[in-house]
C-alpha cells in the first residue's frame, strides 16, 4: 500500500509536502561573544521541543572524548581561533541527520563563516528545508566583556549561568544535573579580544549573506533575559514563523 501510494507521482508530491512542512521554526542565531545566544536558544528548546545545534557543545565533546581530533581542537579553542570550516561542517552535517532535527532547529554557532553558510545553504536545498529567519543579537562591548568574564557552564549537561545575572541555586553546582560549573578558557578576556576580532572578520560576511536573503532581523540583546526572550518571540510572530 505505502509503496503504490509513493509510486504514483501525484500523490508522492503531496506527501512530500506534508513531511517537509512538518519541518518548521529552522533558526540561525547570530551575534558576538557574550551575546547570550546559547542561553536564549536553550529556552526556545524547552518551549518548542527544537534541538538547540552548537557547534561549540559538538566540538568540546570530541575534546571530552578524548580521541586526537578533540586534542587538536581544545589547543585551537583555548587560544581563541576558530576551528577549520571542514572539521566543523564534517560535525555540523553528522548533526543535522539525526532524526531530532527533522522538526526544525535552532543554529548556535553555526554558520560562522561564509564558506559555512554557503555549504548550509546547499545543505538546506538538498533536504528541502529551508532557514525561516536569522537572528542577529546585538549589545555593546562593555555589556558583552561583563557577561562573558561571569559566564560558568556546567561540565555535565552544558547549562550556561552566570555569576550575577543567571545564579545556580547553590554556587558552583548546576541546578538541573548537580555537575560542577566551570569557566571555560576561552572565556578569559584576552582570548575574547582575540574571538571578537575574528568575529568582525570572519562572521561579518555571514550577515551579509543572509542580508542580502532578507532573512535577517536584529534583537537588541543588551537588556535582562527576562525581557530579551519574550522580545524573540514577538519577533518570530511578527514575521509569522510561529502562531
Ligand atoms: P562562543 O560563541 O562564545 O565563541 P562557542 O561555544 O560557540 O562559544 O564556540 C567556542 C569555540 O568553538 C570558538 O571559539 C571556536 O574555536 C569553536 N567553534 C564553534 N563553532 C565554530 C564554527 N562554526 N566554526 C569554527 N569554529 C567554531
Ligand atoms: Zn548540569
């Protein structure tokens, strides 16, 4: 029965559409270190059952791994580079075939360069889905360089707090999975000088490209959580990606 329904070309058509519309809220998240896009994208998951894709998360469990590739990887993280496009699109494409990401997803660290959003876009086409909106997060550097030097993580489950702005209920220890929180290395401010100088380079192409798509939409980022999570969502009924 299924076979003969997929035969018939009318009907595979519809069907088609049917399984590729199931396929909704196809997000990128763009901004500059300390931005708090990876908290913001954490929150949009619990809400619509999404994956949150992060490159960072993908790369430091190859380090957690502890194979040669993740030995590599944490030397270049540490110092603030940014990690070659073809081990990162190796990762990122292994990624979005796995079958949670069929009901959309939330980009988080990815694209980072023009040669990345290039290959997502050929990506995208290849699969039939497409990126319904790019968020572009945007606050001052002083906002950003506070953020960042406070930001902890949770060593087990990936929980981003902060030291100021997003406590855990007792210090050091993640609320959700009781691991231990830590500040990553890259945190430090040298090497977040370094990533933002990178980022003007390397990521400002990458708006130019979704510009030029008219994907992009601007979220003023320098405000509370509180105010800047409810503020996406608007965004995202405005432009009628969500009901
Ligand atoms: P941040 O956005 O604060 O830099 P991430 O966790 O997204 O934090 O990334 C940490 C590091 O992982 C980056 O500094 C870079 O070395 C590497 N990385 C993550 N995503 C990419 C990517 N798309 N391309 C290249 N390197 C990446
Ligand atoms: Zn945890």
């Amino acid at each position: 029965m299924f076979f003969s329904i997929m035969q018939n070309p009318m009907i595979f058509k519809t069907f088609e559409l049917i399984v590729f519309q199931a396929s909704f809220l196809n997000l990128v998240f763009i901004g500059k270190q300390g931005v708090g896009k990876g908290t913001y994208a954490q929150r949009l998951k619990t809400e619509f059952g999404i994956p949150q894709i992060s490159t960072g998360d993908l790369l430091r469990e190859e380090i957690k791994s502890g194979s040669e590739l993740g030995k590599k990887l944490e030397a270049i993280m540490n110092s603030g580079s940014l990690v070659p496009d073809e081990i990162v699109i190796k990762m990122f494409e292994k990624r979005i075939q796995q079958g949670d990401a069929e009901k959309g997803f939330i980009l988080d660290g990815f694209p980072r360069t023009e040669n990345q959003a290039k290959t997502l876009d050929s990506l995208m086409k290849k699969t039939r889905k497409k990126i319904d909106l790019v968020l572009n997060f945007i606050a001052p550097d002083k906002v950003l360089l506070e953020r960042l030097t406070g930001r902890r993580q949770c060593r087990q489950c990936g929980t981003i707090y902060h030291i100021k702005n997003v406590r855990p209920k007792i210090d050091g220890i993640c609320d959700k999975c009781s691991g231990q929180l830590y500040q990553r290395d890259d945190d430090k401010e040298e090497a977040i000088r370094k990533r933002w100088g990178l980022y003007e380079k390397q990521t400002k192409p990458v708006l130019s490209f979704y510009k030029k798509q008219k994907k992009i939409v601007e979220i003023d980022a320098s405000k509370e959580v509180s105010e800047i999570y409810p503020n996406i969502i608007k965004t995202l009924k405005s432009k009628k990606i969500i009901g």
